[in-house]
C-alpha cells in the first residue's frame, strides 16, 4: 500500500474522510519535505543495510528481476482509493512481492527492485512533481520491513513460526507509509480528523494483513509443497479478480460521488445566481456567467480528481455571440490553445465537432488535424464532448492524457464525462433560461431599459449607500396624438428613440427605466439638486429634438420632475429612501410642472400636500354622503320680463369637519374622476326630487336642474335610473331639468346620442350649461334633442362694458329662439343686465341679483320674503319676484 501527496490542492471540503479545508500551500514548504524524507530514508537504508550482512551472485541479479516484475504488476493492479486534500490512497498488492522478497532477497535486492518499479511507473505517468517524495516513502518502506523483519526474527530467536518475521515486516511497510501521509497533510497545512486518522490506520493494517498472509502462504506453499505453484497462481488469480471486482465497485461509487458534488455545485452556484440581486444594467447571460467562474473552475477540479487526468478543459459559452471562455484545471494550457474557437477559418478541430457525444483520441491513430490540435495542447490523448442545448453550442469538456493507467482513459472515463457533460449541458441551458427570465422581469421589452420593477430593485441599494442621490421622472407628451393619427407602431418607434436618446445622454452605468408609455425614470448618484436641475434640462432638451415619423417630423415636449431623498421639513430634514415614495414624489413635481406651465420642477413637500388633501377627499367622499357633511344648495332662477320663479339649479356643497367649506370646483373634478360622479349626481338628483315633491304638495310648480358629468352620458344604464327616481318620488319628468357642459356634450356628440334621446323620450328637459365657451358646431346642436341653452356668465358680467360680449349674447338668444330652445343667462348681477337680457328676448335670468345659492332652509325663507304668490292659469300656484 503506498499513500503519496496530490500535487493539486483542492479548496473544497470532504466531510464524509474528514479533511479540513485550507489554503493552498507554497510548492517549497512540499518540495523541502520532499527531500527531507529521501535523505531521511537514505539514512535509514544505509544503517540496515549495514545491519544486514551483505550478499551477491548472479542468481540475486535474477531475483532482483522478478520482484521487480512483482511490484510493477502490483502497482499496475492498484486500486486508487480519491481522499483528496492533498494525498491520495492507493491499495495494491506490494505486499506480496515484499514479503516474498523478505524470504529469497537481501535488502539491496528488494530495495533496488522496488524503486525500479515505483519510480519508473511515475515517470511513465508523468507524476514528476511527486517523485522525490514517493522515492523517499518507497525506501521508508522497504527499510521499515527489512528492519522490522530483523528485529522479530532475532527476538524469536528460532522458537516461532519461521515466516512471523517477513509478515510483520510486511505489514511495516503499508503502516510506515501511511504514518508518512498523515504528516505529509500536517506538512501541507491541512487537517485530519483523529477518527479518521484511526479508520484510515485500521484499514491499512487489515489489507496489509490479507496481502502479507497471502505472499507467505504462496511461499510456503511454493517452496515446501509438491507442484505447488499452480495452485499459487490459482490463489493469486482469484484474489486479483476480487480486488478488480472490489475495485470497480469502488470505482462506480466514486463517480457516483463526483456526478452528486458537480450536480450540487451546479445547483448552488445557479441558486446563488437567482438571489443575486441585478441591477439590469448588464446582458443577462453576462450575468449567468461572468461573476461565476470560481464554481466552473471547481467543476473542473473534480473532474480532473475524478478521471485522473493530467488537465481538464471547460469552453464555456455564456452567450451565443460571446466568444468560449475558458477555464483550466491541472497543467497549463499553451497560450496559443487558450483562445481557440469553435467558428471560423481557424476553428480547432476539437471545439467544432458534430453531435454531443465523446470522442477519444489517441496521437497516434488520430487524423492530420485532431493529431495536430492534440500536439497544440502538449497532450498525448483526449476525451472532448461537445455540450450543446438543441442547435445551439453551449461550450465543449476536454480531459487531457490519463495519469494513474498505462492503458489510458477507459470505457468508465467516458462514460463519466458523458454523464457530466450531459449534466452540464442541462444546467447551462436552464441557467441560460433563468438569466433570460431574469432580464425580461425587470426590463421592458420595447426599449431594453429597466422596468419599474427592475428600477426599483437597481435603486433600492445605491440609495441606501448614496443618500445624495436624485432620481427624476420624465415624461415624453405627443405619443397618444402620434398613435391616434399613425398607430401604435409609431408611437413605439418614438419611446425606443427617447429611450436610446436618454441613455446616451447619461451614459451605461446610469440606472435608467422605462415607467409606461413616454415615462422615464433615472437614478442620479451623488448628485445635487443643482447638478440634478441641468441634467434634466440636458435630457429635456435632447428629448425634444424633432423626431422623424413617416416622412414627417414630429416635435415632442418633455416635462421633467425630480426630487431627492432629503426633503426639507419645517424642523428638520428628513430622509427617504424608499424607491416607489421617490417616484412618486418625482410624479408630483413632473405634475406640478406641467400644470404650472413649466418644464422642469424640483419637489417641494407642500406639493405632497395638495395631493394628499385630494386623495383624502376622495376616500371619505362616501362617508361625507352617508354624514351629512355634503348639502345641496339651491339657486333660484325667474322667467323674463315676468318675473316669475320657475326653478332652482341645485348645487352641491361640502363642509369638511378637518378643511372646512370646500369649493365645488376642488373636490368634484376629484370625485368625478375617482369614478364617484356616480354616486354624487344620485345623491343631488334625489334630494332634489324631494325638494320639488314637497313643492308639489304645496301646489308649486318648481323646477330642479341637477348638473351632470360627461361619464354620465357613457353609461347606457343612467335613464333607467334617472326614470326609477321620478317614478320613486312621484315627480313629472319636466320639472327635472339635467344640465350638461357644451365641451362634455361636444366633446364626442355620436357617443352621448343615444342616452340623451332617451333621457329626451323620458320627458326630462335637457340643458347646455356653459354655451359659447366650448367649440359647438351648429349642426351637431340641431341634432342633439336639447330643450335649453344657459349663456355662460362670463359674456353676460361683460355685457355692460365689453360690445363683445353683448354681440355673443344677442347671438345665442337668437341663435337658441332659432331653433326652438329656451335660452337661459346666469351670472345677471345687476338691474342693467336683467333689462338688457330682457329686451333681448332671453327666457330667464340666474345670478346673484336675482338670489346667492341657498340652503334649504334658507330658500324657504328667501321665497316667503322676496316673492308673492297668485293662482295660475292651470289652478297651480305662482310665485313673483318682488322688485
């Protein structure tokens, strides 16, 4: 049994023979223990020698022959047991040859044949950098058994069994060399466990204990026993074939063992890869490969262990149009052969092999140009399997020139390497598709650029680390204009070129995202608010270049918002970093900006305010219906010249018990597109139709006009519920009027037709509220089934001193009596405006004149105090407005 140093000093672990992990160590530290155990054993041999009395004559010459023979077949038979950190365990049968040497040989003889055979089989196996210390522990051996030998011999002194000395001097030289190993692995820097020390001792002596009682048992047998070396050779047949049996199981659950820890690194190192956070500014497959190339390298460490081979190659390619990298494990790989390629006019005739199958080459027998890539890579045999994912070459495994065999890589090498190229293959393509999904989660498809995701995972640690960071929202307009006019595809076209225009401006390193739409978002590190204001005005401006789309050339406005994580507060400045609170805060500002008319705005926190003051209006709109905080105020409006009251116009109220009284003009526009208009118009309609039914009971005949919103009209269920309203309240259908803008009725008039014929069909009067501010087209106003216009009371404030705004109003009176409408006026404010309106022929009168919007209560008062009642033509009751 002979135990010698691995030259390759893997960094890995091995629990299951407890070796510690270590670094590396200097090659002097072995080399200088090296020499010292040759000179030691020199010295040990010499003093035996001595010890021994010498010998000679040409029968010992032939002897000497033979058991050089018997070592060398020993050691060719040797089973290597793989315990790696730095030794390697190797069971032969130098027992045998030994103890017979023991019995027929002098030391010189055995020591001398021993060496040639040892020495010589590392040579042959190109184990140069072992060679002083294996010719150093064969000595140590050969001196140990003869040594022990002598000793049991003289103290037995001829009263026991003739062959006890030669077994226990057999069984000295397995336990001398393995003693030698574990201070080899101390020599080394490594560690072994005292158990596994023990086992490892234990071992050695039983097999040393078989193979010395074998080689004594043949002896006996040959020299005492009649025609007894057939016999022998049957023993030693049978025992051979034990231990090849022994070994190829040993052998099988090896590669086994190599198969599960290439898998686990593989697995480990593409877990490691999914966790790893990424910052979308790199390709995805430079991802998958480039930061992990030490786990490739330990793939190819163990293959090499595992196939005793003098080098292992791994082409690896991470990217279709990357070129192969490389990575080398055991002796280096000429210059020349490092860069080689699988493409092109000079593509190496190993990398551009067809099919994923092993091939193995011989120097020898190989074609022109395998012979000659094998002699590029100094290697005098190869095993080369392509690894390949459907068409695509993902990289090529070579191993290079078998140590521990004469006859080279066998069928178990290749079907190993099969396996694990076959392994690798897999996890290369999976990995592949891994980085792949990766990069399309956190990057948009259009542009490249990252994602919202991808912006907030790429900025959620630089921030942490630079506080002094900006980040900014920019917003590209014109794009819903270009899809309407051109189509989507334009529009794209347009992003993609923004896109590819902000990178250049900032550069590869800046984190750069795509929002939605014509939305970006950039990171700035360490960048002040200052700094932060050019940059944006540098992309402002390159995004509003004119841009060619279909032979025209549109321009594009751009509005920037950015705002930092610190914010100053009134006591202190306070810090955010939180991704999505920034971007909001960016958003802000970019509104801010543009409703502001300007282009680029920095975030001030009583922008925040405004917004949340809005959204908080929104979220308790619904309780504020249900608390009473919203009233309805009603505004009376009178015919003209008569002066009677024929309606009110209801107009909704809030009271906020944190804000106050609210305008309308605030929290409308909120609730309405909050999508809570629905529920408003119900609530205004129905205590409005209660307010006429009390009427009603009292014999008056007023009116109610409720103002609708445009959503209203894009709802085909609205007339179902405004005819349950009536018919719930008991109310006529023309004492409720239902007012609508001229820019929501004009806006798209084909889609408000239909609700609106049928809202006509009801029996509801239908009213253009606003005329004259909108872009109405007369012809649409024909046919829309509108009973009332009301003039805007901007043109009737300016009737007294502006003759244009007397011209508008003159206009739509006659325009409105044209076809057959009644025309109101709101904003009247004085008696020379009543009397104008009047002599114009205007229908009714609305405004502070006439009475500010009353509460219930208040109206009740305002008609018992400012009219007088008389009896109608139909029996009803109505009332006048006093002077």
């Amino acid at each position: 049994m002979v135990a010698g140093a691995d030259p390759d000093y893997p960094r890995t672990t091995d629990e299951g023979q407890g070796w510690a992990a270590a670094d590396a160590p200097p090659d002097h530290r072995f080399l200088v223990f090296s020499v010292l155990v040759l000179v030691s054993s020199l010295v040990g041999a010499g003093l035996v020698s001595a010890w021994e009395p010498p010998a000679g004559g040409v029968r010992l010459v032939w002897i000497g022959l033979v058991l050089a023979l018997g070592f060398l077949v020993a050691e060719q038979l040797a089973i290597n047991v793989d315990v790696r950190g730095g030794v390697s365990w190797t069971i032969s049968f130098s027992e045998i040859p030994l103890v017979i040497g023991l019995f027929v040989a002098p030391f010189e003889v055995v020591l001398a044949a021993h060496l040639v055979a040892g020495v010589g089989t590392l040579l042959v196996r190109r184990v140069n950098d072992r060679i002083l210390y294996n010719a150093g522990a064969m000595v140590f051996e050969i001196t140990a058994a003869f040594a022990v030998c002598g000793l049991v011999d003289r103290a037995m002194a001829g009263s026991g069994p003739a062959w006890a000395g030669a077994l226990a001097g057999a069984l000295a030289a397995p336990l001398t060399s393995t003693l030698l190993a574990l201070v080899c692995v101390r020599v080394l820097g490594r560690r072994m466990r005292l158990g596994a020390a023990v086992r490892l001792m234990l071992r050695t002596l039983v097999l040393g204990l078989v193979n010395a009682s074998v080689g004594v048992v043949g002896y006996q047998v040959v020299a005492h026993a009649e025609a007894g070396w057939p016999l022998l050779v049957l023993a030693l047949g049978g025992l051979a074939a034990l231990y090849i049996a022994y070994s190829g199981l040993l052998r099988e659950q090896r590669d086994l063992e190599a198969l599960s820890e290439v898998s686990l690194i593989v697995a480990r190192s593409g877990h490691q890869a999914a966790a790893r956070p990424s910052l979308g500014l790199a390709d995805p497959h430079e991802v998958a490969g480039a930061t992990e190339i030490d786990e490739w390298q330990a793939i190819a460490e163990r293959i090499k262990e595992q196939l005793g081979a003098a080098r292992v190659v791994l082409r690896l390619r991470f990217d279709p149009q990357l070129p192969l990298h490389t990575v080398v494990s055991g002796s280096d790989l000429p210059a020349e052969v490092h860069a080689a390629q699988a493409s092109g006019p000079r593509a190496d005739a190993l990398l551009r092999l067809p099919g994923s199958h092993v091939r193995h080459f011989r120097r020898g027998d190989a074609v022109p140009e395998v012979r000659h890539a094998l002699l590029r890579r100094g290697a005098d045999e190869a095993l080369v399997v392509p690894l390949r994912s459907a068409s695509h070459l993902l990289g090529v495994v070579e191993a290079h020139d078998k140590l521990s065999r004469w006859r080279g890589f066998g069928q178990a090498d290749t079907r190993l390497i099969g396996t694990m190229a076959s392994h690798l293959a897999t996890a290369m393509d999976n990995r592949r598709l891994l980085a792949t999904l990766r990069h399309d989660a956190y990057h948009d498809p259009l542009t490249g650029l990252l994602n919202r995701p991808g912006f907030r995972r790429a900025a959620g640690e630089p921030l942490r680390k630079h506080p002094d960071s900006v980040v900014l929202r920019v917003d590209l307009d014109v794009l819903s204009t270009v899809s309407d006019a051109l189509g989507y595809a334009w529009s794209d076209r347009m992003v993609v070129a923004a896109g590819r225009r902000l990178r250049d401006a900032l550069g590869p390193d800046v984190a750069l995202a795509r929002l939605e739409g014509g939305q970006f978002a950039v990171l700035l590190l360490d960048t002040t608010p200052e700094q932060a204001h050019e940059v944006a005005e540098l992309l402002r401006a390159g995004l509003a270049a004119p841009y060619p789309v279909d032979r025209l050339t549109v321009e594009a406005a751009a509005v920037v918002g950015y705002c930092t994580p610190r914010t100053a507060d009134a006591e202190e400045d306070s810090l955010e970093l939180d991704v999505d609170a920034l971007l909001q805060r960016a958003d802000v500002a970019l509104r801010a900006a543009r409703s502001g008319g300007d282009t680029v705005r920095a975030y001030l926190p009583t922008m925040g305010q405004v917004f949340l003051r809005r959204f908080q209006l929104v979220t308790q709109f619904r309780h504020a219906l249900e608390s009473g905080q919203v009233k309805v105020h009603y505004q009376p409006k009178v015919a003209l010249p008569s002066r009677q009251v024929i309606g009110v116009e209801a107009l909704v109220r809030w009271r906020h018990p944190e804000f106050g009284r609210l305008d309308p003009d605030e929290f409308v526009p909120a609730v309405e597109a909050a999508g809570l208009v629905d529920a408003l118009t119900g609530f205004v309609m129905d205590q409005s139709l209660i307010r006429v039914r009390k009427w009603l009971d009292r014999g008056l005949r007023i009116a109610a006009a409720v103002n609708l919103s445009v959503r209203s009209l894009d709802d085909p269920h609205f007339p179902d519920r405004v005819a349950e309203a009536l018919a719930r309240h008991d109310v006529p259908p023309e004492l409720l009027t239902l007012e609508l803008t001229e820019s929501g009725v004009m806006a798209d008039p084909q889609r408000a037709l239909p609700v609106l014929r049928r809202l006509h069909t009801l029996g509801v009067t239908l009213a253009v509220d606003d005329f004259g501010t909108g872009y109405s087209s007369l012809a649409y106003l024909r046919q829309l089934p509108v009973d009332e216009v009301k003039i805007d009371k901007s043109f009737v404030l300016g009737m007294g001193t502006d003759l244009g705004d007397l011209a508008v109003v003159r206009s739509i009176v006659e325009l409105g009596h044209s076809l057959g409408l009644t025309v109101v006026a709101e904003g009247v404010e004085d008696d020379a405006a009543r009397d104008q309106l009047a002599s114009m022929g205007c229908d009714v009168a609305q405004g502070y004149l006439i009475s500010r919007p009353l509460s219930e209560s208040r109206l009740e008062a305002w008609l018992q105090a400012r009219t007088t009642q008389a009896r109608g033509l139909r029996d009803e009751t109505v009332l006048t407005l006093l002077s």
